[in-house]
C-alpha cells in the first residue's frame, strides 16, 4: 500500500514537474515570440503602428530616421529624401513642403532627460546652402536646451519637440493630414540677435 502511494505521489510531483516546464517553455516562447515582432515593426518603422514609446525603444538614430522618412512619404510629401548616414552635411531628410520650398531636417532620438543642445541647429541651418534648402527643421522625440531655442529662434530654424512628435503621430493616425502639414510647416520662433548692430560688442570691450 505504501508503495502504491509512493508510485501515485512520484507520478504526481513528475507530472507537476512536466507541467511547470511546458508552462515556463510557453511563456519563454511568448515572450520571444512578442520581442521578435517589436523588432520587426522597429525594423519596418511602419508609422500606421510605431508609437512614442516604440521610438523610445529603438536601437539608434538611424532607425528614427528611417521611421520619419516613412512617415513624411506617407503623408504625401514629394521628393523626400532621407541622406546617406556617412555624409548627411547636417540634414537626415529632405523634402519639398505644399508650397515647393524644400526644407531640410535633422532627426535627434534623444531622451528627455539629454535635451538636445546647439549642435542641432548649427549642423542643420549649415546644411540649407549645401542642399539649396530655404527652410530648416530640428525634429527631436526629446527636448531642447534654452541656448538651442534661443540660437534657433536667431537663425529662424523650426524647433518640434516631443509634444509636437506625439501630436504628429497623434494626428497621422487618425487621417488628419493637413493638420499634420501645418505642424510641420508652422513658421519657427523668430527673435533678433542681442548683437545687432555690435552694441554689445562695443558695450563688452
């Protein structure tokens, strides 16, 4: 008798054993099953379903590039261009506005915490000429420093922070297209340089 129990209780810890194992074997399987399409989606960068926090996620700056390349082709804008990453002179897209003015743009997938800084705008606002651009754009999923808004407002470079991603996402998905070209093409913050005229200059010698 005790033996008998001995066998039914062996067999009862095994098939819980088995069962555990199948269980952890699925939920691995799951998981990777989930990981392997985040990363096909992030590769793909569709923007019918890439999210700010997707872009959080991405690998490097090359993976935002290519997303908002989709996602200013797909919203009807000609001749987008996205730049070869070894010599982009400063601008990742290219792209003529409704109007036909052709606009540059520097992608920057930074984190909020890591505000984007002057470079940006130096390396964009330099690239206009290379490219014959008449305007430009620093597209970030972060944000900016106070010295790269007041340096961007001086040169009349459009800054589009996080907020202005997220509302750009926001309204592609729901169809809302032309609300979504006059986010992009919104005119830049204008200010006037402290130093006009060399009055500071002078003031500081």
């Amino acid at each position: 008798m005790n033996e008998l129990v001995d066998v039914l209780t062996n067999n009862v810890y095994y098939a819980g054993l088995a069962s555990l194992i199948i269980a952890l074997c699925f939920i691995a399987w799951i998981v990777r099953f989930i990981k392997r399409r985040k990363q096909r989606r992030l590769r793909e960068a569709d923007p019918d379903i890439i999210t700010i926090q997707d872009i959080d996620s991405m690998r490097d700056g090359s993976e935002f590039e290519l997303y908002l390349y989709r996602l200013f082709t797909e919203l009807g804008y000609e001749d987008v261009i996205k730049t070869t990453s070894s010599k982009d002179f400063g601008a990742d897209l290219v792209f003529m506005d409704r109007s036909g003015v052709r606009c540059v743009v520097q992608a920057k997938r930074y984190a909020p915490q890591h505000p984007v800084g002057l470079g940006a705008v130096q390396e964009v606002y330099a690239s206009m000429r290379y490219y014959e651009a008449e305007k430009s754009i620093v597209l970030t999923s972060g944000v900016y420093t106070a010295a790269c808004r007041t340096l961007a407002a001086v040169n009349e470079v459009r800054l589009m922070d996080r907020d202005d991603l997220i509302r750009l996402i926001k309204l592609y998905k729901s169809g809302r297209d032309e609300a979504a070209f006059d986010l992009i093409e919104a005119a830049a913050q204008s200010a006037s340089s402290p130093w006009r005229g060399g009055r500071e200059l002078r003031a500081r010698r």
